[in-house]
C-alpha cells in the first residue's frame, strides 16, 4: 500500500492500493503498532483484516 497520511490522533495510517485513484476510491486504514511511524509516500505490506462498503482496514505485516 502506498502510505498518503498519517492521522495521530487516531493512531492510523491511511494507504492505497495501485489500483485505487485519491480522492475516488476508498482508503485503507493501517491499525495497530507501527502504523504511524511510516513515512508518507512510502509502500508498506499489509494484511487486510476488516472491510466495509467503501474502506478497508489493515495490520502491518
């Protein structure tokens, strides 16, 4: 996933996959520890571990 925020305050990264446009597609939420030590702009390999209709939420590998 490509990394496009970071959002301390949740304690979450926000990502995207390569087949998903910014600002059209859903995010993917990277949870739980690392996830905002990542830098934006970086690729990180995640496992998704929850969905809903538009997002998907994620853990580092």
């Amino acid at each position: 996933m490509l990394i496009d925020d970071i959002d301390t305050e949740e304690g979450v990264a926000i990502a995207r996959s390569a087949a998903d446009a910014p600002e059209i597609d859903g995010n993917v939420y990277i949870e739980g520890k690392g996830a905002t030590d990542l830098k934006i702009g970086n690729f990180a390999t995640v496992t998704v571990i929850d969905a809903d209709d538009y997002d998907l939420y994620a853990e580092l590998v």
